[in-house]
C-alpha cells in the first residue's frame, strides 16, 4: 500500500494548546487589553491615550447595538429612517471587523514579542468564500449579534445573502489554501497567508442557451469590509533593467539590478480569526499600484497622458486571475504577477524578521520557513537569493543553504500540462537577475551530478533547464531543488510525485542520503466552514450527542458515535437532517433557477472544474443510458427506478473547448429529459450555474451521492469529496486521490468504487494502442443516440460538437493516447454502471443506508486540515502554537451590568 502518510492517530491530541472550556467570551464583563512586555508605555504624554485604548470592544447585546448603530450613521452616513438590510449588513461587518482588529493586533504583538518562528504561506489563489459568519462563528459572537441584530429589527440571516464572495481562485489549490488559513488560525499557529489581490476574481459563469458565458467578477463594487488597506505597507517590485556588476567597500564583485520599471505593492490586510483561540492571523494580499517618483523627463518632453498611461499600467499586474485550473499558460503578465507577489512577500517577511534588534542571519531558517503552494511562488528561490545576495550582502554559499533551508514546496498535480516552465527569454527581459541566478544554482547543481553519475543525459532530465522544444527554466525542478521538503497532497499523489513525476530527483536525494526529503500531507477541509456553517443541522446532532462542541476542533472524538450507527433515535434525527438540508437546497433552485426538485428523489451530485480528467463526459453518458432504459420501459417498469435528481456545475476555463462543449451536453440532456413526460417523473439532470464556495455551501449537505470519478492517477487528492462525505453523503468514485484514504477511514463498504486501478493504466493504454479495445455495447447505444442528434435540440452544430468529443474517444485505434480515449472513460464505463446499480440497491434499504452515511461521516477526522495543518507545522515549518493569552477580566467589583436593551431613539431637531 502506498503509504508514506505521516498521519498518525495516536498523536491527534489537537487539544493540547487549547482552553478547555468552549465559550470564549461569554463572561460580558470588561475584558482588559494585555500591557506591553516591560510595563505600561506610560510617558506622561500618552496616558490618556492608554488609557482609552485598555479595553476591548464588550459584547454584551446592548455594547453590540451601540457599535452598530454607530457604524451605520458615522462610517455609512446612513439615517435611521431607511437603513435596508444591505446597509444593516455593512454597519454589522463593520461592528465586527472592530471586534477583529483587536484580536489581530494583539496577535501579531503577541508573535513579535515572543519572537516565534513564523511560517508563510504562499499562494497565487485563495477561494476565501463569505466571511460574515464566519467571523460570528470563530469569535463566538453569533449569539450577542443576532439578539442585537433582531432588536434592532433584522433577522441575522437576511444578512448573510449580502456578504460577498471573493472568488480569488479557481478550485480545489484556493480552497485549500483558505482551509488551511482558517485552521492555522484554529491551531494558534504563528502562520501566515502571502497572495494577490486580484481586482477580478474567478469570472461568474452564466448559462445562456446551454452554453457557458463569463462575466467579469468585480467583487469590489461595493467596498469590502473585511480587508484593511495599508497605504503604510508598500514594497517596490522591478521588472525589466540589467544588471550591473561592481566592487563593493571590500574590492570583492557583486551584482545590482538597475533600470526598468518599478511597480509599488501595496498590503491588504485580511484578519483570519481562530476558532475557540484568542489568535487571528493575517492574509495579507498584494495589490499593485504605481511607484511614487515620476518619469519627470517625460511630462516635461509634454507627453504627459503617456506617462500617465504607463503609470496606469502599473495596475494592470493585479487586475485579474487567470481563469486556467490545472493547464499552465506562458503568458508574460502572468509570470510578472508571480513575482510581484513573492518579491513583496519576501521584503515583507525579511523585514519582520529583521525587526528583533541584533538579529543574526544564520537564525533564519529558526525563525521563518516558507510554504509554496504549487509552483507559482517557485521564484521565491530565486528572490530570496537576490535579496540575501545582492542586498544584504551575504555570500553566495551562506545563502544558498538559509534558502533551502527556509522554503518547501508542495505539489498539486501530476499532469504533464500544468507543470511551469517559463521561456529563458521571458526571464531574460522581465528578471535578467533572477536569470543569473538560476544560471548559476544549476551551474553548481550540474557539476556535482556530473561528479556523482557521470550520466549526461540524466543530467540533463534533472537541470533546471529544459531545451527542447524551446530553452525555458522548469519550475518544479527548481522548487525541489531549492527546498527542504516537498510534499505530495495524498498518499497515493506523493506516491506518484516519488515514482514517476520526480523520479530521478527522489533518486538523488536518496543517493545523498536524504530519503525523507519527499513528504505527504494529505489534504483536508475545514470543518467548521464545511460542517457547522454550511450545515447547522448535523452540528447540532453531533454537538447533542456528543455532549459538547469540541468535535469543532478535535474530529476524533465524533469516532464516539460509530457505536450509534444503528440507534434509532439518530437514524431518525439523520434522515431529519438530510431531508432539512435538500429542501434548503430545494428552495435555493428554485429562487437561484426556477428548478424544481422532488426533495423525496436520490441526490447525485458532481460539483468541481470542469476537466475531462475528472471525467463530467462519462457521467453524462451515464445519464444519458439512464434516460433510455427509463424510456423504453413499460409505464408500470418505470416506477420501480429510483428517482434521481442528478445536479452538475462547475466552470470550465474560457478557451477549453472541450469543456465547454461538455457543459453544452449537460445542459441539453436536461433539457431533453424535462421536455419528455415519460420519463422526467423519475430523473431530473440539471447544471447549476457559477460554482463557488457560496453554491458549494449549499449543494453539500443536501448530496446522498456524490461523484469524484477522475481516471486512477490523475486526481492527485480532491477535497469536494472530504466535504460531501463530511456532510452525510456517500461517494461513487474511483481508487484515486484521497477517495482511497476517504475510503480507508471510513470503511470500504460506504464507497462505490469502480474502475481501473492506477498501476493498470499504463498496460489498457498499451493494450488500447493495438486496437483492443472492447467499447460496451451500452456505450455504443449512447455514441448512437448521440450521433442521431437526440440531443441536440434540433441544431445541427451542436450534433457535430457532441460528435467531436465521442469520435475520439471510439477511434479504437488511437485509444488510450492523446487524440483518443486518454482518459479510459470506454474501460471504465462497465464498471461505472454497475457501481451505479450497487448505489440504487443500497439507497432502497435506507436502513442501511442511513448507517453507511454516519459510519463515515464520523470518520472524518484524518481529512480536518486541523490534522493536515499539525502535520505541516510539525514535520515542515518546525512551527510551534503561540496561543496568545485571554484577556484579563476587569476587576469592577461594582460595576453594574450592562442592560440588554436597544438604545433609545435620538431626539434630533
Ligand atoms: C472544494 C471546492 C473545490 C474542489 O473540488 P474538487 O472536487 O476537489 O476538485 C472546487 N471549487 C470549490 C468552490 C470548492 O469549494
């Protein structure tokens, strides 16, 4: 089994760092804000102002409301007499926000007094979904707010719907990424978040006439309360220029980039509240702007609107996400973005650690470790070189060992399409520098290969540089080579990473005695977003059973109720949440699409990017065999198929063609089947629209199944799968990513499985090759139906189109390989439809199928980022818990307590 899972049950104590009791701020006494290290800073000067600022904001219903209704008139300009719930919705953000601000800042004093090391986590995508409740939760100030919000005549959750939700990711990396932030937080984890402020986040798909449409997502339309722009945090970013080399004071040769352009990275902070901790932690995200000298040559040569066009053009680095999942695209302004943000983020972080007076660099890799998630912030290596290099004058072997010693490097993907390579002339004229440098890591790299193996052309297959078929500089290789871990994101992905995606490297760091260099750090979710807010229902039932919410940040203790899966009484409670959670979802269709669903039909769901490794196209031909056998039954045969509501979205990147003419496909199946009456009372198949965390909220806790039917050896983990099953569903998938942990932890009779296994695909696609390839005769009906246009409503184009995508995958001669049936959707359909069957049996007896779904949802703890994070930060980061302390209560023996009542109303003239 493969299994290099550092994951070890018996050391899940996620307790430890933590207060025992789970109300944080139930006492609604004063709470006094912590003294500075070396007594108050009392100056004669400041006194009052100490003074002022000692306590924190109280939370009583009455101190909340007066916050509230505050906001709403000094920070809004709103009146009293038409405050709509849009404007309730900021003025309580904002009430909250201040709640936010106190605790981030008496973290981040807290870190720095305490001198922690710190880690950074570095990623281009961050799919944050809304933040409201979320702050509620993880401040556990939901109770107070929603008295205060309902005296001041608004229901709390009328106000969630105008939360936005900044999509500045495209799927699964994003996502995680904001899991891990929320249980870094959690953990009281010194850990922060490095990103990009994308101005336009992921773009909001329409569905107009079956067919995907983008619209631009301006998630900043109206302001967005939750950052705090800091116009004091700025850093320059160069591009283009030369270098320059010249002697220093000591006569030695050192380098200085010069000229080109400078952009100013300006910080966003984002405060990242803990759950049951006093910590909140930041993302700080990057947005660019213009640098502040001015080309004064050029708007005295009167070419002033060009200067201003230039400058304008600053703005350009962080105006958009580039919508592509998994494919990687050479473009110039991507490549600029990367840098812009790890240039920043290393300035920032460098500057954080220089803060403590006295600092030695050897310390580094004590005090900061770097986190790159996937290879976008590879050039981290390379700027941390330059600026330990060329500015702080360190040398060049000095340098090198704090880099490695200070980043890692994880690995999302395993498709030969989504791996970086930058052509050598694009560096060459926006990062000529960083050219050198890379130059020279693989000039020493090279020579100690050559040294040990002797073998020229594996050499060159371990170079950082590639040559054919253009020269360009392999950023996976570079990422590993300037680590200290990498890290695959499931057991089998790691796997993978060691045999086949970095063969010869892991070959080499065997040979240097550095076996464990290769790491796996399977993925997970956070529960609180993924269950106590996305679900209240089941929350409540584990929080009832269990006897307390603990399970929020220690998923084993839910491992209690596996001794419940046949009670009665839970059976009944379960089904109550369920059926609860798809008349949520029902209601939601209907408002967000007009669609009704019969609440009493099977669920099935497929939700993620639409790829055709993740296989959508097989799914479809599945319901499209499904409509046939339910039409060309009998009227009295008919009602003995299960009724299924079969529910699919997801984007597809604007230029893949493919994808989107499987969106189109999807579309029309439903279409066709509504329109038929002889067999829409017994299957409904619809695409949900626009995908995002928001939608994702709703769709999981209503699925009773859920697909993750990606081909064996390409998904390297999924986390939608984590969340459904988390949610009481079960899943139909295949024996990849982390559906085979998935299925391990919660036991090999709840998963549907199907398919080839991954170490059979190489030998099918060899057999495929010589055109053996046995199409099932079911498939062949479904190629038909296809081909006669049953589903192209009536339009000849889009025949053709359908007809696209299954030429290639029938072509027997080419099966298997690129232009064929790369993804073995032709093998795997067999089984698939039996899979599908075992899933309408199983769903009959609800009996059993009731207690499938508690068996493993309760099983769930390995797949809690808390468990994932504890792993990063133990075996990577070397980063301990800095739990800040609670506040002091303060002593006011007499004080009297604070009324609950709603301010009075203003007398104004
Ligand atoms: C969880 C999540 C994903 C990842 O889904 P996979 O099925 O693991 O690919 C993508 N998008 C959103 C909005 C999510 O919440």
């Amino acid at each position: 089994m493969a299994g290099a899972s550092v994951w070890d049950p018996s050391r899940a104590n996620f307790e430890m760092h933590r207060k025992s009791s789970f109300s944080l701020f139930s006492d609604q006494a004063p709470r006094e804000r912590p003294k500075p290290a070396g007594g108050a800073k009392k100056d004669g000067q400041h006194d009052k102002l100490w003074e002022l600022m000692e306590n924190y904001r109280s939370n009583d219903v009455d101190s909340v409301q007066r916050d509230i209704v505050a906001h709403a008139e000094y920070t809004l300009a709103c009146t009293r007499f038409n405050l709509s719930d849009a404007d309730a919705y900021r003025a309580a953000s904002l009430a909250v926000r201040d709640r936010l601000l106190e605790s981030f800042n008496d973290t981040s004093a807290y870190y720095l007094e305490q001198d922690v090391k710190r880690g950074y986590y570095l990623s281009a995508e961050y799919l944050m979904g809304r933040a409201f409740q979320n702050a509620l939760v993880n401040l556990d100030l939901e109770p107070s707010f929603k008295d205060a919000l309902m005296g001041l005549g608004f229901e709390m959750e009328d106000l969630f719907a105008h939360d936005v939700d900044p999509g500045l990711g495209n799927g699964g990396l994003g996502r995680l990424a904001a899991c891990f932030l929320d249980s870094m937080a959690t953990l009281s984890l010194p850990v922060w978040g490095y990103g990009i402020r994308y101005t336009y986040g992921i773009f909001r798909q329409h569905i107009v006439d079956g067919k995907q449409v983008e619209r631009p997502d301006y998630w900043l339309a109206s302001t967005y309360p939750w950052e705090i722009p800091r116009a004091d945090i700025t850093y320059p970013v160069r591009f283009g220029g030369r270098v320059e080399d010249y002697a220093d004071e000591a006569g030695a040769w050192r380098q200085r980039w010069v000229g080109g352009e400078i952009v100013q990275a300006m910080a966003y902070d984002n405060p990242i509240p803990g759950f049951d901790t006093f910590n909140t932690n930041n993302l700080r995200l990057w947005r660019s702007c213009p640098a502040e000298e001015f080309d004064f040559d050029a708007f005295n040569d009167s070419k002033y609107s060009e200067a201003v066009e230039q400058r304008r053009r600053a703005e350009d680095l962080s105006a958009v996400l580039y919508p592509n999942d998994d494919k990687w695209e050479g473009k110039v302004l991507r490549l600029k973005q990367q840098y812009f943000f790890v240039s920043a983020s290393l300035q920032d972080l460098l500057r954080e650690f220089l803060r403590k007076p006295n600092r030695q660099w050897s310390e580094l890799p004590d005090k900061v470790a770097v986190q790159m998630n996937d290879t976008h912030p590879t050039l981290s290596v390379l700027e941390m070189m330059r600026l330990l290099v060329d500015v702080q004058k360190l040398n060049w072997d000095q340098a090198w060992d704090l880099t490695k010693r200070t980043c890692n490097y994880t690995n999302h993907t395993v498709m030969p399409e989504a791996l970086e390579k930058w052509p050598v002339e694009m560096l060459e004229e926006q990062l000529p520098r960083h050219l050198q440098i890379v130059g020279e890591i693989n000039l020493r790299f090279v020579k100690e290969l050559i040294k040990m193996y002797g073998d020229v052309p594996k050499v060159q297959r371990l170079s950082i540089f590639q040559e054919e078929p253009f020269k360009a500089i392999r950023m996976g290789n570079l990422a590993v080579l300037g680590s200290t871990k990498v890290n695959g994101v499931a057991a089998i992905h790691t796997e993978i990473v060691k045999k086949e995606t970095f063969a010869e490297f892991y070959q080499y760091f065997c040979d240097i005695g550095q076996k464990d260099m290769f790491v796996n750090m399977t993925n997970g979710v956070t529960p609180r977003r993924w269950i106590h807010v996305a679900n209240r229902p089941l929350s409540d039932i584990y929080s009832k059973y269990l006897g307390s919410q603990k399970w929020l940040t220690n998923m084993e203790l839910l491992k209690e109720l596996r001794k419940k899966t046949e009670d009665p009484a839970l059976h009944k409670e379960w089904a109550a949440m369920k059926m609860q959670a798809k008349q949520h979802l029902a209601t939601w269709l209907k408002e967000h699409m007009g669609l009704e669903v019969d609440v009493n039909s099977l669920f099935d769901m497929q939700f993620k990017r639409i790829h055709e490794y993740k296989r959508q196209l097989m799914n479809a031909f599945y319901l499209i065999h499904r409509y046939s056998q339910i039409k060309r039954a009998s009227p009295q045969e008919r009602s003995k198929f299960q009724k299924r509501t079969c529910l699919i979205g997801g984007k597809a990147a604007p230029a893949y063609v493919n994808a989107k003419t499987i969106i189109k496909l999807i579309n029309n199946i439903g279409q066709v089947i509504k329109n038929d009456p002889d067999v829409s009372p017994y299957l409904t198949v619809a695409f949900v629209p626009n995908y995002s965390v928001s939608v994702a909220e709703a769709i999981c806790p209503a699925s009773d199944i859920s697909q993750h039917i990606s081909t064996a050896g390409t998904e390297a983990s999924g986390t939608s799968n984590m969340k459904f099953v988390m949610n009481g569903g079960l899943i139909i998938g295949t024996m990849d990513g982390a559906n085979i942990e998935i299925r391990e932890e919660g036991g090999n009779d709840t998963m549907f499985i199907f398919g080839c296994l991954e170490d059979e695909v190489e030998s099918i696609k060899k057999k495929a090759e010589g055109g053996h390839y046995p199409i099932d005769a079911r498939m062949q009906e479904v190629f038909k139906t296809i081909r006669a246009g049953a589903f192209s409503l009536g339009d000849a184009q889009v025949t053709s189109d359908f007809s696209g995508l299954i030429d290639k995958l029938s072509d027997t001669t080419k099966a298997g390989t690129w232009e064929g049936d790369k993804y073995l959707l032709c093998y795997d359909f067999p089984s698939y439809l039996d899979a599908q069957e075992r899933v309408d049996a199983t769903y009959a007896d609800q009996k059993t199928w009731i207690k499938l779904c508690i068996q493993a949802s309760v099983s769930m703890a390995k797949f809690s980022t808390d468990r994932t994070i504890s792993d990063y930060a133990e075996v990577i980061w070397g980063v301990k818990p800095a739990p800040r302390p609670a506040p002091q209560e303060k002593q006011t023996p007499n004080a009297e307590k604070p009324k609950a009542t709603a301010p009075q109303p203003k007398k104004k003239a």
